[in-house]
C-alpha cells in the first residue's frame, strides 16, 4: 500500500539552526500539507500546498518557515533558525485531489527537539 | 470560531465495552468531519469522516453520530478491542464554498485503553 514516508525520524538542533525536513508523499497526490504536534497538544495545520505554490497557510506559519517541491517527489518544510517552541512532532500529508473531502494521508512524522 | 472540543482526555473501557468520543464546534461553515487514529509512533489515519447532510455513519463498529444543530459529532466504537486502544482525534475542515484547501482543525486527541 502506497505510504508518506518522512525523514529523519527525530532530529535534535540547537536554537537558531535551521533545519530541513523531508517527506515523499503518495506518488500520485497532488496538494500537499504540514501539521505539527507539540507535545500532549492538538495537530495543528501549518501549510497547504498545490502546483508549486502555498495554498493556505496558518498563523503559525510565519517567515522563518518556507516549503519546496524542489524535484518530483520530495516535499520539505524549512524552519531558518529554529526556537525552543518550534520542539514539536512534524507530519506531512498529502491527497490526490484538493479541497475537504479528500482522505489525507499522513506520514510517521518527524520529532523536532531544539535545544 | 475555529475551534474543534473534544472530550473526554482520556478514557478506559473493558473489553467488549462501547466507547463514545465526544466533539464541538462553533463554525456552521465546516462542511467535513472526519475521525483519526493515531498508534504510538504512527501518523494520523482516517477512520471514518461524515458531511453535516446525514445524522449518521457506520462502518463496521465505527459509527459517527452527527447533530448539526447542537453542533456537535461523536464517535461511537462498538464492541471495544484492545487492538482500538490509541489515540483519536476528530477534526473539521471548511467546505469548498469557504474556500478550503482541505486543513483540517483537529480536536485534542482522546487517549483510548481498551482493557482485556
């Protein structure tokens, strides 16, 4: 069964690093998503994105954030320097058309910790 | 506005038990509500979603209840197996007219024991 797989499973940065996450989506989905997961805390939505560009974004979204389709399957969310409250559990998702009542697939997600 | 509630934190039922997770919501322009589980380790995955047209949903021993003028949507597991104990989120999504490219808000998370 087709899966997002993300990379690295946990990666641990000091503050003010930047830090470059990774994920493959489902190969024939188009719009792809950022959530993250602080820890005990809801999944909140960071950003959507379609056909090279953000769809949607969220408060939390703010400039030190950025994302890239840079080749044909990868898809990367880009944190510039990191803070302490950017310690979170990060996943990706992806469907295969936009809009609500497509089934996001997400991945296992990756574990931020800033230190 | 934006918010979805979910209660209870956590919950523990015998095995063979019904299981009921409970969410709220204020925004009438949500148009999709879906149900996640989430394994140790695991990312979310869908289990059952409803639009607020139908009252009910049932797939297999996952049924949704829909009350779209309490505003509120609940998961009902029949016959609990240890195999459901995980965590499950509901959450909300703007409908197309809203102009939604699918984010989902999601509720808390409830923390599901289904004990043997």
């Amino acid at each position: 069964e087709p899966e997002v797989t993300q990379t690295p499973s946990h990666q641990v940065t000091q503050m003010g690093q930047e830090v470059i996450l990774r994920c493959v989506p489902i190969s024939n989905h188009l719009y792809f998503y950022w959530y993250r997961q602080i820890l005990g805390q809801k999944v909140e939505f960071l950003v959507s994105f379609y056909n090279n560009e953000i769809s949607e974004k969220s408060e939390i979204f703010d400039d030190q954030f950025s994302v890239e389709r840079p080749d044909g399957s990868n898809f990367t969310l880009k944190i510039r320097s990191t803070k302490l409250e950017d310690s979170a559990m990060y996943f990706c998702a992806s469907t295969e058309g936009g809009g609500p009542y497509y089934e996001q697939y997400f991945g296992p997600g990756t574990r931020l910790t800033v230190t | 506005q934006q918010q979805v509630k979910q209660s209870p934190q956590s919950l523990i039922v015998q095995k063979g038990g019904i299981s009921i997770i409970n969410c709220a919501y204020e925004n009438t322009a949500f148009d999709y509500f879906p149900w996640y589980q989430q394994f140790p380790g695991k990312g979310p995955a869908l289990l059952i979603a409803i639009r607020p047209d139908v009252s009910e949903k049932k797939e297999g021993r996952f049924t949704i209840s829909f009350n779209k003028s309490a505003k509120q949507f609940s998961l009902h597991i029949m016959d609990s197996q240890p195999g459901d104990s995980a965590t499950y989120f509901c959450a909300a999504s703007l409908g197309k007219g809203g102009g939604s490219q699918g984010n989902l808000i999601f509720g808390k998370g409830t923390k599901l024991s289904v004990k043997p």
